[in-house]
C-alpha cells in the first residue's frame, strides 16, 4: 500500500478504535508527546509513528487476552477446589468427608508438580501422533513469548498454566468412582501414574501438535472436543467406572442405604462448578473475542437445558424433582456441552443439554441398578457417559458459523458437522470415543494392577467401618462436643 494519504487514513481509524482504551488503561501523559489525528494526517509523519501505533493495537490485544487466560485458569481451578471438593464431599457419609475433599485437594498439588516437570511437555511438546516430547522437560523453553502453534497473543507460560488446570481436575474426577475406600496412598500413586499414562497421551493427541485426533492442526482423525469431552470426562469417567468394578462395593452397599451427608454442600460445589465451567470452556477459545462470548452462551445454555431434563425425567419417575437431581442434571449438562461449547449455537446447546440431562439421569439410575457396580458418586454415569453422549452430539450439531475449523483449499470455510451435511464429522468423534475408551480402560486396569501389588488399594474393613477420615487422616470433618 503505497499511498500516503490511504496510510494515514487507517491510522486514524486505528486512533479512534484505540483512545478509549488508552483512557481506560490510564496510559500516562509522559510517555512520549500527544499524537493527534491531524499531526498523523500531515504528510511528514514518519513510518515509525505508524509502526508504533500498529504495536500498540498488537499490545491491546495481546494484555486483553491474556487477562481473560489468566482469569479462566483461577475459574477452572476454582473447580477442583472448592467446587469439586465440595461436590463431592457433601454427597459421601459424614466419616469420609475430609478424607474426600482431600483427595480433590491433593491433586491441585501432586499435578501441579508432574506438569512442570513433565506433563506439560508430554502434552504440548513436538513428538509423534500419540505422545509429545521432552522439549519442555521442566518448562524449558515455556516463558512470556507467544508459542504460534497454540496461540499468538498469549504467554506460552498462560497457556501452560491454563492447561495445567485442566490436568488437575482430570484425575480428581475419578475419585468420586472409589469414594469411601482407597487408602490415600495408593490414591496418589495410582492417579499420578494416570496422569502420566493415560491423561497425557489422550490430551495430545487431541490438543497436541501433531497429535492424532486434532482438529486444528491436522490431525489423522480430526476430532473437534473444544474444552475436553473426549480428554477430560470420557477419560475420567471410563476410568472411574474401571475402579470402581476393580474395588467392589461399600460394605454394607446396596442393602445399607448411605445417603449423601450434606445436599446443602453439594449444593453450593455444584453452583462453584457452574461458575468455573465459564473459564473451563470459554477459556478454551484461548482469546478474549466471539469465539468466547459464543463458547460462554452455550455453556450456560447446556447446564440449564440439562437441569430441565434430568429433573423432567426424574420427575416422571419418581413423582418429585429433587434438589441433588438438579444439581447433578446441571453437572451432566456442563459435561456434555464442553467438547461442543466453541462448535454449536444455542439453541444447539439447548438441545443438547435436554439430552445428556435426561440420558445421564438413566445411566445413574436404570443403567447403574441393571448392571449392580457401585460408582459411589456416579462419576461414570455423570461424566463417561455425559461425555460419550457431548463428543458424539457435537459432530451433529458443529456449525462452521460458529467456528469455522475446516477450510478447503481456496480458504473458504467447510461444513463442521451432521446438521450443515458433513455427516463423516460422526465417525470422525466416534473415533475419538473408541481410542478414549480404550486407553482409559486397558491403562486403568493396568496401573490399578500395579498399585495393588505394591501398596494395596483398598482400606482394611474395620477402616472402612470407621470412615477414612480418621484412619487415613486422623482428623474428623465434624466435632458434636461443645465446650462446659
């Protein structure tokens, strides 16, 4: 563009785009003398006011979206604890509440740790279709610079943190599955070596460069999951169904009835929950634009339709809709809607959210009093399932308007799912739903093998009788004694 004055036109517009948001950033009076619109509309300005400017509209974006990142990593973590932590610690028996909360506890630290010194680069180092590298073995090469292959205007150090949020409340989602029954040691151990052998491996090939199932960048099989159907709750949810047929039953379970101690804590994990799957899945848009506004509608949209139909249904067969049967129809909801949340409209979500909450509420009642296994916390029938369910509705419902992913050889966008006519999308996620399967049922079985033998997995009767909290922590949640 070698016009002056078409130059300098831009800049001006560029200038009025810009002025509010140097107001608002307070951006100081010294820093360098008032550029006005009529000095750059003079033909003497030179080329590096107009490269300043351009910079400065790179820098507004770039602390936009970074703020926004930083924001979504608090709120998903935010989900683990309290939200996860209080979730599930209301629905188990007063003697296993902290014992409980603990575990969600414990891996906001023990995950924190493995992904600084090898999760992260196991996930988003340069490797081959099924595992990355050990390029970033303790975070080398993960500083303030923008890595290109995942997003240019962020932090590479942002994305990893983010990232790391989500490595965090994997595993944790598995312990609802065992509840009432591990022993705490082989808890860490087991879900440690999880992480490491079936987290990784299924989040690279999904979100990995390279990775076998990415959408974005070429995978083999291109599955769209935008914030972790496929990785997060098929892995976890799979994996906890695993477990908790390898443990067997409570004592005293299905005859004893061991109702959840505190609806009323549940309650308030559960709402935690909803509020932190906003940075769970408008996050994943990985910027501060529309693609997270739309990933933000159909997320609150799905957990709302799913309230509807897990109650609805529960309802129907039970002649009262209860309060822990909206609240875990909300759960449902969030689950099935993430993989899709930055693919669909809303009235996509909606329609999606109907499903999974009706289809969970089956899974969790029918389906589980069919087969007989005591998932103590209904982590396979919320999460395996509802995942399973959102990563298949996903390659009905994708829209290219929404998130135009595909794009042919002329860069025009391509249809992304069923409903715009792309029906191979379908087997497309199948795909993804059969290799998460696989991988989280023969790795469980596995690592669950190798923990028994070496520590034991489960805790003796007479722990079990009374309650992990004092036998593996020696603290009670609840003290009744009052001072004279």
């Amino acid at each position: 563009m070698r016009n002056p004055w078409i130059q300098r036109l831009i800049v001006v517009l560029l200038l009025s785009y810009l002025a509010p948001i140097a107001l608002f950033a307070g951006m100081p009076s010294t820093a360098g003398p008032r550029v006005t619109a009529a000095a750059l509309m003079a033909p003497d300005v030179p080329l590096d006011r107009l490269q300043a400017v351009e910079r400065a509209v790179a820098d507004a974006k770039g602390s936009a979206d970074n703020s926004w990142m930083l924001a979504s990593s608090a709120l998903v973590l935010l989900m683990t604890g309290p939200g996860l932590a209080l979730f599930y610690g209301g629905l188990v028996r007063k003697k296993n509440v902290l014992s409980t909360m603990m575990q969600s506890f414990a891996m906001m630290a023990v995950v924190t740790v493995i992904w600084a010194i090898v999760g992260y680069s196991l996930v988003f180092g340069s490797g081959n279709s099924f595992i990355g590298g050990l390029h970033h073995l303790f975070l080398r090469g993960v500083g303030v610079q923008p890595d290109p292959d995942y997003s240019a205007t962020i932090p590479a150090q942002t994305f990893m943190v983010f990232q790391m949020m989500f490595a965090i409340i994997t595993p944790a989602l598995i312990t609802g599955a065992f509840a009432e029954r591990m022993k705490f040691s082989a808890m860490l151990l087991f879900l440690t070596l999880w992480s490491l052998f079936v987290y990784d491996p299924m989040a690279h090939m999904v979100w990995g460069k390279g990775g076998l199932l990415n959408a974005a960048l070429g995978g083999r099989f291109p599955t769209l999951d935008f914030a972790g159907g496929t990785v997060v709750h098929i892995t976890s949810g799979v994996s906890a169904l695993v477990c908790a047929v390898y443990l067997g039953k409570r004592l005293g379970y299905p005859k004893e009835p061991m109702p959840p101690h505190s609806v009323v804590i549940s309650f308030i994990g559960a709402c935690l929950l909803w509020v932190g799957w906003f940075g769970f899945n408008a996050g994943s848009a990985l910027s501060a634009g529309g693609l997270a506004t739309s990933a933000f509608v159909a997320t609150h949209f799905g957990a709302a339709a799913a309230v509807v139909g897990w109650s609805g249904a529960e309802w129907i067969r039970r002649g009262k809709p209860s309060a822990l049967g909206a609240i875990s129809g909300a759960v449902a909801g969030l689950v099935a809607i993430t993989p899709a949340s930055g693919f669909v409209s809303p009235m996509s979500a909606l329609a999606i959210g109907l499903i999974a909450g009706a289809f969970c509420f089956w899974m969790t009642s029918s389906f589980k009093a069919l087969f007989g296994y005591d998932d103590s916390l209904d982590a396979f029938g919320v999460h395996g399932a509802g995942g399973t369910a959102g990563a298949v509705l996903t390659g009905v419902f994708a829209s290219s308007v929404i998130n135009p992913i595909f794009k042919g050889a002329n860069g025009n966008a391509l249809p992304s799912g069923a409903i715009q006519g792309n029906f191979h999308q379908i087997l497309n996620q199948l795909v993804g739903v059969v290799i998460a399967w696989v991988l989280a049922i023969v790795g469980t079985l596995i690592i669950l093998k190798i923990v028994d033998m070496v520590v034991g997995l489960r805790v003796e009767e007479e722990q079990e009788a009374q309650g992990l909290d004092l036998t593996q922590h020696g603290e009670e949640g609840y003290s009744w004694e009052t001072s004279s």
